[in-house]
C-alpha cells in the first residue's frame, strides 16, 4: 500500500487528546525533591557574599548551593558552530564572579516540596555590586572580563569582487535594518528530573527533548561519569522550536543533584523562568549595502550586522551569525558579497536558534534591499526579484559559502516556477489592481512578498533499527526526537510503504539513549530528510529478505512476489498461497536452515550519512489592511509557497508551514523582549510578551510543490519545519510599506500600533 | 509560580466574611473568582496573610433588576451577562461590554464586583460603573455603606473601600427605552486589557440627545468620564460633524499614561477613535 505522499491522520494524538500525555511535569518518582533556582535580578555585576542562613532554616530545605558548590563542574560547552574565540563566553551552571543578566542562576535550593522550595528561594540573598551594562549590540563593547572584550568574535564570509562590485554600480543602497528580540515559546516549559538507577549504576534524566545522544554525551563528561553511566529519556514535548531541548544549567544541576543527594530530583521551569532563561533569539542588526546597475541587478552586497548574544554564548556558539552569513544572498545571483557578523555580548538572557535561525534575520534584510531597489529603479517588487533570481540552468548552484560545515549548493530548485505558480495562486494582478483601487479610496492596503532559499537535512548521519518480530510488528528504533512534529507517523509511513507493513504494526521510537547508540536528533528540519533516508534504507534491506525467505517457503521465485499490508503472496494472486511477515521471522529463528550464514530473523540497523545539507525555498506573499485611527494592522491575505521536493504527509507539512507562519507573524507584530536601561526586561509574563492567538491568526493558504525533488537522497525530500516562519517579516514589512504608501519605511520588527502611528505622524507632516 | 503562605477561610455569611476581614488586620484578601488575584500571587506580587473565600455565602449570589436599578451581587460571573436576563438597553449593553473581557473560561469564573474591587485602569466593569454612575454597596463591623462611582475610583487598583470593607453588591441605573448605547475599545490582541476603550449612553429625546454619558478606560489610572464632550452634545441630533467634536473634546480633556504599548501621543489620537466610535454605534441602533 503507498503511504508516503497521503495525509495519513497523526499516529501518536491519542494519548495528546484525551489527556494522557507524559510530558516532563507528569513524571514524578516517589522520594523526590525540588529544585528551585534563584536568579539575579540585576543585569550585570560582582557578585558577592550569599547570605543562606534564613532560608536554610526554612521547613522542608534539603540543600542549598552557590557558585562554589559547583566550581568543580566545567563550562557547557558548544554543540554547534564551534569557535575556539567564544570559549571564554561560556556559561557556568551557577554564576561564579559575576552576574551578566537578569535571570541569570545564582544559586540553587532543594526542598520537600516545590512551596518550601520556592519559599526558601525567595529568602536566598546575593550582594551584587552594580557594574556598567550594555543592552545592544550595536553600543560600544563593555568588559566581559578583565582583558576581555563584549565582542566575541567576528564571523566572516565573502566571495567575488567586491570592491570591483561598488566601482562599477550605476547606484548604491544603504540600510540599516534591525529585527528584533523574540523567540520561541513552546506551550510546555522546559523540566527535567533525574534519579540515580543503583541497580543499574545509571543516572536517568527524563523531559530529554531535541538533542538526547549529544545532551548525554555532554552532560555525563561534565559530570565525570562514563557515557555507559548515563541515559536520557524523552517523553512527550509540547514544542521545541529550537530552544527546547539544548543543554542548560538548570539540566546540569538536576542532574548533579540526583548524584550528591541520592535522591530523584524535579525541576519544572515556570513561565516566568521561561520568559528569563531559556534561549532568546533574533536580536540582529545589520548595516547592509548593495552596489547594483540601471536595471536593478545586484552586483554585490556588503553586509555589516551584529548578533546581541546575551550574557554567555551557549550551546550554539556562533550558529546564528554563522548562517545568517551564509543565507543572507538567498535566491539571488548576486556575483559579489561580503558579509561580517559581530558576536556581541551584552546583558541580557543568552541567545540562541530559533525555527529559521539566521534567516528570519536575513531574509527581513535581504528582502527589504529587494524592495529598496526596485524602488530605486522604478519596478515592481515581482520585476525586480525576476531580475536577480538564480536561472534553472544554474542549478545545482555553489554558493561559494559554507556553514554548519558544509559547502551551501542549492541542490535543485526552480525558483522562476515558484514564484510564478505562487503568483497564479493568489491572481497577483487582480490582488494589485483591487488594492489600488481601494487605496485609491482612502483604505491603507498593500501587498508584500518575500522570496528565500531554506536549508534542511543536515548530516552527517543518523541511524536506525528496524526489527520485525514474529506478529509481524516493527519496531523501528531512531535516534532522533520528537518535539510534536509528527516524527512517529511520517517515519511509520516511510517504512510502512519500504517494507510492505501496516503501518498499524509499526511502532517508531525516538529519544531514548539506551536503545540506540547514536542519534543526532531534531533540529535544522533534518529528521525526514536523514532519519526518513535511513528507514528508506534500511526497510528496503529488510523487504529484500522478506522476499527472499519467503519465496523458500512459498516455493514461488522471488521477482513474482510483492509484499502488501504484511501480506506476502504471488503478485496479482490475492487471495492465494501468502506468508506474513510474522510467519518469515518465525521460519527465520535461529538455526533455521533458510537463514544461509545470514542473521536470524528479520531485523537491520542502517544508516544514512549526507556531506551536504538540501535547499527547500518558499515565496510568501502577504495583503495588509491598516486602520488608521487604531494604527492597528490586520492580515487580509497570506500565502506561503514552499517546494519541499517530496512531501511524505502533506497534511503535516501544511501544519508545519501555517504554524511556522503563525511564529512568523509573532515576531513580525507583535513578540518582543523589550529591556530598559539598567538591562532590567519588562516582558517576563504573557501580560507583556504578546503572541498571535487564533483570533490574531489570518487564514494562511499553502502551495506545497514538488517540482525539485532533492537529488541528495533517496526519497528525494527536504525539510519542512522553517519555511514557514523564514519570510514573514520581510513580507509583512512590503506589505506595510505600500499600504501606508512609504517605500522602505519599515526598518525594524516587529511593528506595533506604536510605529504605525508615528510613521503616519510622519507622513501628515511631510 | 507557588504562592506563598497563607491562611484560608470560607465564611458562609457576609457577616463572617466582615467578621474575617476584620481580624485579619489589613492582611486580609477576598476571594471570588481569583481571576487576577490567584496570578499575582503565584507571581509572589501579591502576598495576602489571609484568603477569605466568599463563594459559599449563597446571600451573595444574585442579579436582580428592583426599584429602578440592577442589582448585582458579589457572586454574579462576568458570564451571567452574556445573554440579556432582563428587560431594556442596560442588559443589551451589559451583553455587548461583557463581549471583550477577557477569554470564555476567565469570564465563567470572575466577578462583576471582583473587576469593581481589583480597579484595574483597563477594567470594562469599571468603565461601566464610572460611565452609568454605579452605586456601590460594601460592608463592614460597622454596617452598610454606599460609594458612589464618582468617589469609588481612586487610582490603579485602588478605590475607596477601606481594608476592613468588603464590595456585597453594584447597582446600575436601568436606563429606560430611550437610552442607547456605544462601546468600542482597541486591544492588540483580543481579550486584552484595551489601550483605550469607550463607553457611551445617550438618552434620545425627539431627535435630540437630552443626556449623555461619555467614559474612557484603559488610558488614565482609572476610567473617566468626558464632561467637556457630554456638555457639548445636549440638544444636538449627534450628526457626524457632533460626533467628531465631541470625541475632540473628550481627547483633549485626557491625561493618557504612557507605557511600552502606547506612549501618550498615540493613545490620546486613539482615544479619539475609540469615543467617535462608540458614539457612531450608540447612534445606529
């Protein structure tokens, strides 16, 4: 039966919809204790003497640690994007010297119950002497330590002739463009519980997410244990979105707790907690110039930006500035480019990926320039992409970049085909005429796009293992994650369809260190592109021996056979002699005389490995209505065209693009870590930190093509998990723009009723 | 997000409850719907020594139109106003107010009286209190008072009851069949507190406005009326020359905070939006 390419209903939902999850805060082991972390309210500063007497006092308190209790336990190291510059920005699971954000973990209680724990959390206090802040990036470079300064590092990336570019340009363009501060906000918090397995001699932690090989690997060396000694467990996860997941203090100290004390340790972060700690993203600003010709081609981009870190560079390292570098020329041919970022330090909660890391922030930039020149040279936004856009004929294209350690090469891609099908969609010219008209009477409408080029599939490899036992059901074991993306019913569908199973039979199991030995897990919208690949692999090697036995046992050769539902009979003979795929691994067990030196059984582990990454790219468009007595802006239309190469269940990439969508417009309108002077943030519940809901939501309308398929692996898919939120502000940005009839007026994100105001102010004035 | 400690009481009388208040010297917090209270205090924003939990006094539970006015009771759910439960415009324009507090499961739990005594400057049931002229009825040891709206608000989150007082019942003017009314606020999202909102009540007699009631919310540290705009529209037929006039006049005579939502600028022009608009509807009706 074909699976792959049917809206096959989410596998793993029943227990999500009546209320039997297991997410991290449902598990609970009998003995446990609390942990509560105390965090500095100040932004940066020394940090002195910690009074503990009157909370140690206090009903119910098992221990309380410092900044010394701890000094044995190194740094958290990088996971990606390693820069041996940015090592001594790393973050300790409890600050030793010095405070550098609010929020940042000071010191660590551990009660009876989560009250006393908090209770006595509330009564732990840290002298702090104040010390200069710096809120932006873009302020001049602090101290971060005595020698050392705000500006970790400078990424660079370049190719052509730049220089050459600027002499010969018929005009030049100069932005500066800022998106600011959001990131994502998953609807579980974070948790972890950990407990030492005597039996065993194993420490367990669960509320695992994302990354659980690597968080293992990571987190027994800090500890000192064997990586035999240490297991991770992922249960259910209520979104990750990049910044779930990762490697935090609070992970560590949970951990170290269940070692000292002998006892399981919880620790749930609340929603405030959330708002301080957990990675922040965006924060980019860029200072961008383009040299181009008459006609509005590209000759060359030069682009300056600075990335706002936050107070440590966490697990990510210069992820972010690094792939904003590399995506920024997106679609475009752009013979010339330069581009350096600045890792800034400044005294605010560490930043890290966010869905679409790196690109949100350039394709805002890259797209903004794309309207800037257009206008400069007086065409259409369609007219001007059309002129710079990467020809079919140029595809596979080497970017001359590399990031996250590979070469960027659009693997395939149509970009023309897209554009013009997602023009057609949405009857681009009637759109234009009708919002022409009603500008023409008064209304403040206008159309917005944005074209980018995504990336996905990042290697180097990932594993499965695949056994079917004598019932005939799979167990399909994987070494990724699953952060409610719908890893269990697009990977049962693969190998359902591969091998010939039900995918009833098939159980796929993610997140879980003990029964797979490597993993690279859930990020960069690799897991259908690499774990898919593998399952393609490896369910084919299990159909081949499937075939092979069972034309032993049916005495039939094996070409006239076809396996369906786990059913294995003469090819159009049904009903007629069968074998199930139960009844082959039966004939297979051990000593049988049909295993011919093979193993007994029918089970594999096989891999897929990819030296490079695979390039999705979408087109949004998007239609705006802006009141102009609320200044409040409303999404009348929106669409999100994205060639995903091969969708395995196309109902799950339309939920991945309209969601990412709805993030898109989070951190277009609305989303916002505000801070003032003194580095103290002023959104640190949802009264503040203001996210789209459903009555915020436009409809959103998605084109899903599969006219470039990727060359790169066997199914020939790309990633789908960020395509959705890439080119929100930059569409939403066009949009405002000629709606209020001021090319270039939106330089920075997200935009409030605030802004609209005083560009309206602005505008009465001129 | 744990409150700290705190004593819990559950009187089954206002008199207990009073009694309660009483002894707890100050440090005493009534409990209705918790909608705001039970979040400050897992934010550890609001540290009340003493509870006292008024949903068992069955005598508090009512909402009753009598002798002229709505009479409602200290249990009465923003959601028992969703659907008019009697006769006349003041039951429409409950039903249109209680539209935009808030979300459905926030509106099945808190209270008239409970937005009344929390005083939040963006408060709809304050701005309906301030725009109709409610009467507020509290008791204490010492009896029965009744503040009028015009001496009931006195800053954010603080009105005239006093720590030992506790908020039984608001009376509304029923307003006759000649009254309509107007409201429109703007929020970014819905459900939030407004940046600015507008409630207006015009009595129509012969073509003319004989009366009328023009309040602000959600842009000074309480909700305030428009005296200047009331006075302006007497005798006229509120043609749309009036209406811009007076939503003029009602900007003009505001002092709007400023926050990181809304400066002061933007939501004084807003304001202006918000009282042309609420009287364009009064009128359409």
């Amino acid at each position: 039966m074909n699976y792959i390419g049917r809206s096959v209903k989410r596998l793993e939902d029943l227990p999500l919809i009546t209320g039997r999850g297991r997410f991290a805060a449902d598990i609970s082991f009998p003995n446990q204790v609390y942990m509560r972390v105390v965090r500095s309210p100040f932004a940066h500063g020394k940090l002195g003497p910690i009074d503990l007497s009157e909370a140690l006092a206090q009903e119910g308190v098992v221990a309380i640690w410092t900044g010394k209790d701890v000094v044995d336990i190194p740094h958290i190291g990088f996971r990606l994007t390693k820069l041996a510059d940015l090592e001594p920005y790393r973050q300790t699971i409890l600050a030793q010297d010095r405070v550098r954000y609010v929020g940042e973990p000071i010191a660590v209680v551990f009660a009876e119950s989560q009250a006393q724990a908090e209770d006595a959390a509330e009564v732990v206090f840290a002298e702090i002497d104040d010390l200069p802040v710096v809120i932006r990036a873009i302020d001049p470079v602090g101290e971060f330590l005595p020698g050392r300064t705000t500006e970790a590092s400078v990424v660079r990336k370049a190719y052509g002739d730049i220089d050459d570019a600027f002499r010969r340009a018929a005009h030049v363009i100069e932005l500066e463009l800022y998106v600011g501060r959001h990131s994502g906000i998953p609807m579980e918090t974070r948790g972890a519980i950990a407990r030492f397995d005597e039996s065993r001699q194993v420490l367990e932690m669960h509320g695992a997410a994302k990354v659980p090989h690597w968080n293992r690997a990571t987190i027994s060396k800090l500890l000192g244990l064997p990586l035999e000694g240490m297991h991770l467990y992922e249960g259910h996860v209520g979104g990750g979105f990049g910044i779930r997941g990762e490697v935090y203090p609070e992970d560590v100290l949970t951990c170290l707790a269940a070692l000292r004390l002998k006892r399981p340790v919880k620790w749930i972060e609340d929603r405030k907690e959330h708002l301080l700690a957990a990675n922040h993203s965006r924060d980019q600003h860029h200072r961008i110039r383009a040299a181009i010709d008459e006609n509005g081609f590209i000759l060359g981009i030069d682009d300056d930006f600075f990335t706002d870190q936050g107070g440590y560079v966490r697990t990510h390292a210069a992820t972010v500035t690094d792939l904003a570098c590399a995506m920024l020329p997106g679609p475009y041919v752009i013979p010339a480019y330069r581009a350096a970022g600045h890792i800034r330090l400044t005294n605010k909660t560490p930043a890290g990926t966010y869905r679409a890391p790196g690109r949100y922030e350039t394709t805002f930039v890259r797209e903004r320039l794309l309207d800037a020149v257009g206008h400069k040279v007086g065409i259409d936004p369609i007219e001007v992409r059309r002129r710079n856009l990467i020809p079919l004929d140029k595809i596979p294209f080497a970017r001359g970049l590399d990031t996250l350690g590979t070469e960027v090469t659009y693997d395939s891609g149509d970009y023309f085909g897209l554009m013009d099908q997602a023009l057609q969609r949405v009857g681009y010219e009637d759109m234009k005429k009708a919002a022409a008209e009603r500008r023409a009477k008064g209304e403040l409408v206008g159309i917005g796009v944005g074209y980018f080029v995504e990336k996905s599939g990042l290697g180097p490899m990932d594993e499965v293992d695949i056994s079917v036992d004598e019932d005939g059901h799979v167990r399909v074991i994987t070494g990724v994650a699953s952060i409610g993306q719908g890893v269990e019913t697009s990977m049962a569908q693969i190998c359902a369809e591969r091998l010939g199973a039900s995918i009833d039979k098939i159980t796929v199991i993610h997140g879980q260190t003990d029964l797979i030995g490597h993993g690279m897990g859930a990020f960069a919208s690799r897991v259908t592109v690499m774990t898919g690949s593998a399952i393609y692999i490896g369910a084919g090697q299990l159909r081949e021996r499937a075939l092979q036995a069972a034309a032993s046992l049916l005495q039939v050769p094996e070409a006239e056979l076809e396996i369906d539902e786990g059913v294995i009979s003469r090819k159009g003979q049904v009903p007629g002699p069968s074998v199930t795929l139960g009844d082959v691994v039966r004939a297979l067990r051990p000593g049988s005389t049909l295993l011919n030196g093979n193993d007994p059984g029918l089970k594999t582990v096989a891999q897929f490995t990819a030296d490079h990454m695979t390039y999705p790219y979408g087109f949004h468009i998007g239609q705006v209505r802006i009141d102009p007595e609320t200044c409040g802006i409303e999404i009348e239309k929106y669409l999100v065209a994205y060639d995903i190469g091969k969708s395995i269940n196309p109902m799950l990439v339309e939920g991945q693009l309209v969601g990412g969508a709805c993030q898109g417009i989070g951190g277009a309108l609305y989303e916002q870590f505000v801070y003032d002077e003194q580095g103290q943030p002023l959104a640190t519940s949802f009264m503040d930190y203001v996210m789209p809901t459903i009555t915020e939501m436009p409809w959103v309308d998605t084109l899903v093509r599969e006219d470039a398929p990727s060359p790169l692996n066997p199914l020939g898919v790309k990633g789908a998990g960020e395509g959705g939120t890439n080119a929100v502000g930059a569409t939403l940005a066009g949009a405002i723009d000629e709606a209020l009839q001021m090319p270039g007026a939106i330089t920075s994100l997200p935009v409030g009723p605030a802004t609209i105001y005083n560009l309206l102010k602005k505008k009465r004035a001129a | 997000m744990k409150a700290p400690q705190f004593a819990y009481r559950a009187p089954r009388s206002i008199k207990e409850a009073v009694t309660a208040l009483a002894e707890s010297e100050g440090m005493g917090k009534i409990l209705a719907g918790g909608q705001s209270l039970v979040p400050t205090m897992n934010f550890r924003l609001a540290r009340p020594d003493m509870l006292i939990d008024i949903n068992r006094i069955s005598e508090l539970d009512f909402a009753r139109p009598e002798n002229g006015k709505l009479r409602i009771g200290a249990l009465t759910r923003h959601a028992a106003f969703e659907r008019p439960f009697f006769e006349g415009p003041l039951a429409r324009l409950l039903a249109d107010v209680v539209q935009h507090i808030a979300h459905v499961p926030i509106r099945t739990r808190g209270t008239f009286t409970g937005s009344l005594a929390h005083a939040d400057p963006a408060s709809e049931w304050c701005l309906v209190a301030c725009t109709l002229d409610a009467e507020m009825v509290a008791h204490s040891l010492e009896g029965e008072r009744i503040i009028p709206a015009a001496e009931y608000f006195v800053t954010t989150l603080t009105t005239a009851l006093t720590e030992n007082e506790l908020l039984v019942e608001a009376r509304l003017p029923l307003l006759d069949d000649s009254w309509k009314h107007g409201f429109c606020e703007f929020n970014r999202r819905a459900g939030d507190f407004a940046l600015s909102m507008s409630l207006v009540a015009l009595k129509i007699e012969n073509g003319r406005i004989a009366e009328a009631r023009i309040g602000i919310g959600g842009v000074e540290d309480k909700p305030v009326r428009a005296p200047d705009a009331e006075a302006y529209l007497i005798g006229k037929t509120g043609e749309a020359a009036d209406r811009v006039e007076a939503a003029r006049l009602a900007s003009e005579g505001i002092q709007p905070m400023d926050d990181m939502h809304a400066p002061a600028d933007y939501r004084r022009d807003l304001t202006r939006a918000m009282v042309r608009r609420a009287l364009e509807r009064a009128l359409a009706r």
